[in-house]
C-alpha cells in the first residue's frame, strides 16, 4: 500500500460521516456476513428475554440469493450455542438469544494489505405486531490492522515507521467512537424470514445493496425462500444543538472540527462523544438550518 493509497484509507474511515456509515453498514450488512462461515470465527451466547416494539424502516433495492431456507419446524429450547447452526435454529423458532461473534485476520473489504478483527454482537428478540421477530447486530470492537507487505510498500513510498503507526492509530481510534460501537443494524421480520436470512449468511450466499445518509442506512434482502428481509442501520443518539455559540467554517475547521447538518428527522447534529463548538453561521443551510461544529473528543 503506498502513501496515497493509504491516505485514502484513512479518509475513508474518519472524513465524512455519511462515508463512515456507508462503510460500517456495508460491513454489517454485506461483507461479514459473505465471510461468516471462516473456520477462525467463534460464536459464544447467552439467553435474552428483551422484547422490542416494530420499528419503521424504509426499503431499499431487493437482492436475490439462492440457497435453501431453513426448517421451521418445532425444535428444542437453544440455551446454550457455539455455532450458526444454533443460531439459526433459535431464530427459526424465534426464541430470544444473545450471541457473540468473534473473528479475525478478515481481509479489509478494498484494501488487500489490511486486515480486520472484532466482535459483532447478534441478538434474537421477539417483537409485537405482524413482524414479530427481531434481528439485531452490533460491533462493540473494531481494530484495522497493516500486513507485512503493507507497512513495507509504505515505508518504500517515503512513510516513517512512526507515521504509518499513528495513521492506524488514528483509524482503530475512529473505531472506538460512539458511532462505530453504539451503531446497530435491526432486521424486523417473522422467524422464517430472518432465519433463511441466517441460513443464507452461513453459506455466504448473501448480497445486498446498502443506501447510506447521514441519519442511517437501510438494505432489503430476498431470502432464498423469496420472503423479504428490512434492515435498518440506526446511529446513537445525538446531542440537541449547541445554538447560543456562533463560529465560522474556517474556525471551525481550524479547531479540527467538521461542519455537520442537523438532522431533520432528529433534530440532532453532534454524536454524544463529540463537543458542539456552536454554529456556523456561513456554512451552507440545510433545511434552513446552518450546521453544526463538531469536534471529537
């Protein structure tokens, strides 16, 4: 990996919020689950009795598999689980679970001489309503890694030792913030429709196209038994807007910070772990509202 190409690696994960979304979601959605079946990821659980109320979703563009839906037929009560397989018989009876799954050295999706290890953390809930089962992912640990390879092609490009270290330093602190482990993707369907998605997962046999903003992102899946799947991603929450403040774009950014639009759905502009250093009064109105500047703490 070059300077260049490692420079854009690190603007792909902390420059702008709607790309950091489109980037964990497609993770979410899309890459961990083709890559769910490694032998190197292990699955520990525990029971979960939590139940949620439907939430709304919008829909996005419908994707096709083409492996065999699970049986849905009556099974023993799941208490404890190591694998998919018990995951998906859970899920095929729709009984609340708690399973974490832990994985390693997974190739960074784009970025051959990177690699990723974590957790994504799966809950089953049984919800109210027609769709009365839930589907719920988290990431709470994320850590990017450089191979090898990688590190030498940077220091052969003119990098230090020392700035490669703090690029990645930069990167795995990015995901440690509140929008990369507080984020959650919720699937809201029946026990037949998420555990065909499960099957479909476990055969890596699932693809998705995923629409990002700045609020969220949702993708719609068509299981291999043809029944449709809604998934949203959904941000923590925000901090109502720092309005009694007033700050221009270049002191904002000047303060390392990045004007940020207030969402309309929410109201909210700032993660939580971010400093609301006021509004910036010649940024560019969105809803006729100026942004936000926000900081990282």
């Amino acid at each position: 990996m070059n300077q260049k190409g490692f420079s854009s690696f690190v603007v792909l994960i902390i420059a702008l919020a709607a790309v950091i979304i489109g980037c964990i979601a497609y993770v979410q959605f899309v890459y961990l689950p083709k890559m769910a079946g490694q032998s190197d990821i292990v699955l520990q659980s525990t029971p979960s009795s939590t139940a949620l109320s439907p939430a709304q979703s919008t829909t996005t563009t419908i994707v096709q598999t083409t492996t065999k839906p699970v049986s849905t037929s009556a099974v023993p009560s799941i208490t404890t689980c190591d694998n998919y397989k018990c995951l998906i018989t859970a899920a095929s009876q729709c009984q609340p679970i708690s399973v974490t799954v832990s994985y390693s050295n997974m190739p960074f999706p784009g970025d051959s001489d990177a690699s990723e290890s974590g957790q994504i953390i799966y809950k089953i809930q049984k919800s109210s309503g027609t769709d009365n089962c839930t589907l719920i992912s988290s990431s709470p640990v994320t850590v990017v890694s450089m191979s090898q390879k990688g590190r030498a092609a940077a220091l052969a490009q003119g990098m230090t030792d020392a700035q490669i270290t703090a690029q990645l330093q930069t990167i795995n602190n990015s995901l440690k913030s509140e929008v990369a482990t507080q984020s959650k993707s919720i699937c809201i369907g029946n026990a037949s429709s998420i555990s065909s998605y499960l099957t479909d997962m476990e055969n890596k046999d699932l693809n998705a196209e995923v629409q990002a903003g700045l609020t969220g992102a949702t993708a719609t899946y068509t299981t291999s038994s043809g029944q449709k799947l809604v998934c949203t991603f959904t941000l923590p929450a925000g901090q109502l807007p720092n309005t009694s403040t007033t700050i221009t774009n270049a002191e904002c950014i000047a303060q390392n910070g990045k004007p940020t639009e207030i969402a309309e759905d929410t109201g909210t502009a700032c993660f939580k772990d971010q400093t609301d250093l006021g509004t910036v009064t010649d940024g560019i109105k969105v809803n006729s509202k100026y942004p936000q500047c926000c900081v990282s703490k």
